[in-house]
C-alpha cells in the first residue's frame, strides 16, 4: 500500500504515463469517428457507358475543281461575224457557238468546183482520144497483115495509143486533185463556224461581233466546264496515307450549301510527298447531278477509312486530366455512391468524343460533370443523366 503522505518517487512518473495514454486513447477515437470529418456527397452527372459502332476517317480540307474544263478557240482566221451564246448556258456537243467571215472562202469553194467541172472535161476528150487511137492501131494492123502499110506505120500508131492513155489518167489526177481542192475549202468552212466540243456550261465568253481570231497564240473564244462531274483536291499528312486506298468515300460539307453532306470516291493519290508540309495530294471525284457545287469552293471533310464495332466513347469534359500524345487520361468511375479514380488508354478523337482503348468496360458509369471537384473516394450524388430529364 502506497503511503499517500509520503509517495514514493517513482508514483508521479506512473501518474504522467497513465494520463498520456487517456488523452491518445480520447485522440484516436475522434479521429476514428466517421461523422466527425466526412465530406458531404459532391452531386455529379453521369454516364452508363455503352460499346458503339463507329466509322474510323481522316479529317482533311480541300477545294472544288471542274473535272473537264475547254478552252475554245478559231482554228480558222477571220473575223467573227456571229455569236450566239453567252456566259452561263448550258451547251452539248456540237452546239454553234461563233461564226466567221467566209466570203472569201465561198469565192474560193465556187472555183474549186469550177475546176473540178473542167477537169471532168478534159478526161472525156483523152477518153476520146484514147478509143481513136485504139481503132487506128488495129487497122494499122490489119494493113501490115496486107503488106499495104510499113512498120514503122505500126510503131506510130502504138505510141499514139500509149500516148493517148496518160493523158486519160493525167485527166483523171487532175480531177481527184480538183475535188481534194474542195473538200479543203470545204473544211475550212466548217471550221468557220465555232462548235462546243463537250457538253458544259460556257463559264467565259471572250468574243464579240468584229473581234479577229484564230492567229497563233490566240486567246481563248470560249471556256467550257463540264459542272456535273467535279474533282476534289485533298490534302492528307504524309502519316495518315497507309489509311488511304483508291476507291474510298469521302463525306464534305461546304459552308455555301449549309446543312448538306455530300460524298466522293477517291480516284487517284499522288505518290509524290510535298517537302514543305509532308503533305500528299488526293483526288476524289464527285458527282454533282443536281449542279449544286460549284468549282472552286473550299470544303471540310472526313476520309472513310474503316468500320469498327464494340467501341467505347466518352465525351471530353469526363476526363480530368488527358496526356495527348502519350495517349493516357483519367476520370472517374462511379461505384456504388463512391467515385473512383481510373486511368484510361485513349484513342481517336472525333465530334468532340475520344475512344476508350483499355481501362473502362460497357456498362460502367463515369462522371461526365462534377469531376473536378471529386477526389477519389469521395461519396457522389447523381442529380441526373446525360441524355435523362
């Protein structure tokens, strides 16, 4: 029994000790205490994720071109006396277009025929000719059978025979060559008169009534387009190109037609790459029937490139944090009312939507707005989903 007049002096060192632990022991069941410092629930939206069908592309600019564009011009020199188009009409093959000057020409065709007239004539007097040569050869024959004529009689009459028959075909050349005289005439006047040579629309009118033409170097009378076929130039990082293949559809919008997609096929790549951007040159064509691109308009598009199904999206505001090139994001999970930290791997981004490679499954709901002011752990609540009322 401790005298309490006179404690011994090791009493107020077990006195301390005892006190010590009471006060850690009071400490630690405050601190163990879940009402004491629990966060109150973040409220948060969210998203059941679900697995989608999406089509893979390349994003890409580029610019309307006319597929078949003619520069129209004289080939005969004159001066125009006609023209019977003008700018926007729509042409086919074989419309006329221009008219020139050819009197000249028709003073020249009316020779022509006259020397083709002559040229006949003058075959019949060799034809002539050549049958009374024959006849008197062969009486000059029969008289050397009688003995009343020399041969030299004879050798006579076979020269004018003989003679006689080239002047039938020097008549003859000299009608074929009265009659090619013609059809050259001819044909230059043909050629005077200006024709479309495709079916198009006259985008340039560049004559008028007195204007000389058809000199070398001459410009252009008229500029044909052919609007319902239409080439796209595309531009595509060298990078994307293993992507590309011939025969591929490409959707494009254009801010002059708003609310309207239209569609292409590739036709051609250019195997050469561009120094200056690492760029290469695409070419799709574009049909256009109902005549609504015009050339020249700058589009946005998209290369289809593939189809993939069971492909998880989440939109971009549920990632907290997002290393783009290391293709590495997090964001939150919501199990049970708890919200829970999770690394994702990413992939292609589009509309504002990035796919989930790993790291997320179809069914799991994430927090979509609300997540930055989540810590993990934290206790959530869903005031709604995206997509619900």
């Amino acid at each position: 029994m401790i005298n309490k007049k006179n404690p011994p002096l090791w009493f107020p060192i077990i006195m301390i000790i005892i006190a010590w632990a009471g006060c850690s022991a009071t400490g630690q069941d405050k601190k163990e205490d879940p009402k004491s410092d629990q966060r109150p629930a973040v409220a948060v939206e969210v998203l059941q994720v679900s697995p989608i069908s999406v089509q893979d592309g390349i994003d890409v600019i580029g610019s309307l071109n006319f597929k078949f564009e003619t520069d129209v011009r004289s080939e005969y020199t004159g001066v125009v006396t006609a023209v019977y188009v003008t700018e926007w009409v729509e042409v086919r093959k074989g419309t006329p277009l221009a008219k020139l000057d050819t009197r000249e020409l028709e003073v020249l065709l009316k020779k022509a025929k006259t020397a083709v007239e002559i040229a006949k004539a003058n075959l019949l007097q060799a034809e002539v000719a050549a049958q009374r040569a024959d006849r008197e050869y062969e009486r000059l024959l029969k008289l050397k059978e009688a003995g009343l004529v020399t041969q030299q009689n004879v050798d006579e009459g076979l020269t004018e025979k003989e003679a006689t028959r080239a002047r039938v075909a020097a008549a003859r050349a000299q009608i074929q060559a009265a009659e090619d005289e013609v059809l050259y005439i001819e044909t230059k006047l043909a050629k005077a008169t200006i024709y479309a040579p495709v079916d198009g629309v006259i985008s340039l009118r560049n004559v008028n009534v007195g204007d000389f033409v058809g000199e070398m170097g001459s410009k252009a009378m008229f500029k044909i387009v052919d609007d319902q076929t239409l080439d796209l130039i595309l531009t595509v990082p060298s990078a994307d190109l293993g992507a590309v293949k011939v025969g591929q559809t490409v959707s494009f919008f254009t801010d002059a037609i708003r609310g309207r997609t239209f569609t292409g096929k590739i036709r051609y790549l250019n195997p050469r790459v561009n120094e200056a951007d690492r760029s290469v040159k695409v070419i799709a064509e574009v049909e256009n029937p109902l005549k609504e691109l015009k050339g020249g308009m700058f589009v946005k598009g998209r290369i289809l490139t593939g189809h993939r199904r069971g492909v998880i999206k989440v939109p971009r505001n549920a990632l907290v944090s997002w290393d783009v090139a290391g293709r590495r994001g997090e964001l939150y999970v919501v199990e049970g009312d708890r919200a829970r930290k999770r690394i994702v791997t990413t992939g292609a981004v589009s509309e504002g939507a990035i796919e989930v490679v790993s790291g997320l499954s179809a069914g799991e709901r994430i927090i979509t707005r609300g997540g930055f002011n989540v810590k993990d752990g934290d206790l959530v609540k869903m005031v709604r989903k995206d997509g619900e009322n």
